[in-house]
C-alpha cells in the first residue's frame, strides 16, 4: 500500500479581511500564509500543517449575523491552541460570547469569528 501525505485545508466566507485579520492575527495569533491569487480575495493562515482560507465573496448579503448565529455544533473548525486562557480572556474583554465545555479532560470553548464562524478551541 503506497504511503499517502494528508493535507487539510479549509475555508471560511467573510465581510472584512481586516477585521478578520485582527481576529485571527491579532486574538489568535496564527501566522499569515501568503498565496498566490486565485482569482478571489481572501486572507490565508497556517494552522500546524493545515491551511485556513479566508474568503471575501462578492456578495456577502446571505452571510450569518454573528449577533443572531447559534453557539450548536455547526460547521467549524477545531484547533489547540496554547495560549487558551489569554485568548479567552481577550475575547470576553471585548464582550464576545464563549460557550465552554469539557471533552476527554481537556477544556474547550466555542466562539464566533466577527463573521459568525465558529471556532473551536482546544487547550493543550
């Protein structure tokens, strides 16, 4: 059986790249991934050995409203990071809503990015 390479890439619609960038930059701390044009705008950051594709449509009247969105197992994405308490603690600050829980004892908590997409966070 031929040894396969395994590559994750997922993608995220959202209404500002600079607000995006502070959320995921800035709160969360992930490096910035440059990539070539693909013909649509976006923001690209590396999370471990995957890629995070921030998608700026054309038309961003059908995206959610982050006021209204549910905090239920939507789509997401799941990530560890180690700075969960900090990045917690920033994101309460500026009154964002954190739903925590607890699986395989380890703390978790979800939140939603300025566009209504949910984020998963793991700690170490």
């Amino acid at each position: 059986m031929a040894e396969t390479q395994t590559f994750l890439h997922a993608s995220f619609l959202i209404r500002d790249a600079d607000r995006a960038r502070a959320f995921y930059g800035g709160i969360l701390g992930w490096p910035e991934d440059a990539r070539p044009d693909l013909g649509f705008p976006g923001v690209w950051y590396r999370v471990g050995d995957a890629q995070l594709h921030l998608i700026v449509p054309a038309d961003a009247s059908f995206l959610p409203d982050p006021a209204r969105a549910p905090m239920g197992r939507d789509s997401h994405i799941a990530v560890r990071v180690f700075r969960f308490d900090a990045i917690l603690k920033e994101i309460e600050s500026r009154g964002g809503a954190i739903r925590r829980s607890e699986m395989l004892g380890k703390r978790r908590a979800f939140i939603r990015d300025p566009d209504g997409n949910m984020v998963e966070l793991w700690e170490p």
